[in-house]
C-alpha cells in the first residue's frame, strides 16, 4: 500500500515519474517508521528527524501531510513497517 499526492494506492501500480530526481540522483530523505494497532510508534520523533534532514538539503516538508500519511498507512494493517520517502521531485 503506497501514499501517494494524499490518497492511499495499492502497491502494484508505482506513482513516480521517472524523471524525478529521487529516482535518478538520489536527492531525497526516508525513514522507517513501525506502526502497531494503527499507531505509528514515537510518531514525532520520525517526522521531526524527516524534516531536519530535508532541511539540510535544502527542502521544505508538509509535516500535517506526512502525518496524515503516517496514519493512513498505520491504519491499513494490525502491525506495518512504514517507510516515507521525500524528493525533491
């Protein structure tokens, strides 16, 4: 299950444009969040680390639209591993 521009896509179908530089250059950040019973384990700690290394390369972050993310996705499954990458684009 992906989270992709705010609605939830199944993982089969892959919504990234080949040109984006998070795919090619690896100009990007991510983070592994665990999420147990819908609830993304120490939540902020993830967001805040997310946003301090987009920050110093140079790129802001929607932290409310990573967070709606977040539990979109821990709401999916009992026990989820979430990984949240950010691109420049």
């Amino acid at each position: 299950m992906l989270w992709s521009n705010g609605r939830l896509v199944e993982g089969g179908t892959l919504p990234f444009a080949m040109g984006d530089r998070g795919l090619l250059l690896g100009d990007g950040v991510f983070d592994t969040a665990l999420a147990i019973q819908g609830q993304v384990a120490f939540e902020a700690a993830h967001v805040d680390r997310l946003a301090a290394a987009a920050e110093a390369l140079g790129f802001a972050i929607a932290r409310e639209r990573i967070v709606e993310a977040m539990r979109a996705l821990a709401s999916t499954a009992p026990l989820a591993a979430i990984r949240t990458t950010l691109t420049r684009g």
